[in-house]
C-alpha cells in the first residue's frame, strides 16, 4: 500500500469513528476508538476519549498501527 492509497482511504472517512491498534512491541498494544480530524503532509491528526494523537502515514505502512475502517 502506497501513501497516496492510506491519504486516500483517511480522507473518505475524515469525521468517521474508526478502530485504531498501535502496537507498541513485543506483544502490546494499545486499542483506540477515534474520529479522524485532518490530514496533512506527513502525518493525520485523531480525536479520542484520551485526548488528541497524531500518526504518520510511515505508521501504517510499516504495521506500528492498524486502522479498521
């Protein structure tokens, strides 16, 4: 998957809750139900309970988080 196609998927479900695992190593992770904010160059901004996160696209690619649509 290229970062176009990711930037592609994000931007249809901007305001959309969506299922987020990050893992964070040897067997954790962390599971986060959030609303996808905004989108720019090289990382997006989410919304959830905890507060507001950023992620970059790299992320996905090399599997640290999982997004379910």
């Amino acid at each position: 998957m290229t970062i176009y196609e990711i930037k592609k998927k994000l931007k249809k479900n901007i305001g959309h809750d969506v299922y987020i695992r990050y893992n964070l190593g040897r067997n954790k992770h962390e599971d986060y139900k959030v609303k996808i904010k905004e989108l720019y160059d090289h990382i997006f901004i989410v919304d959830s309970k905890l507060g507001i996160k950023s992620f970059s696209y790299s992320d996905i690619m090399t599997n640290t988080i999982h997004i379910d649509y």
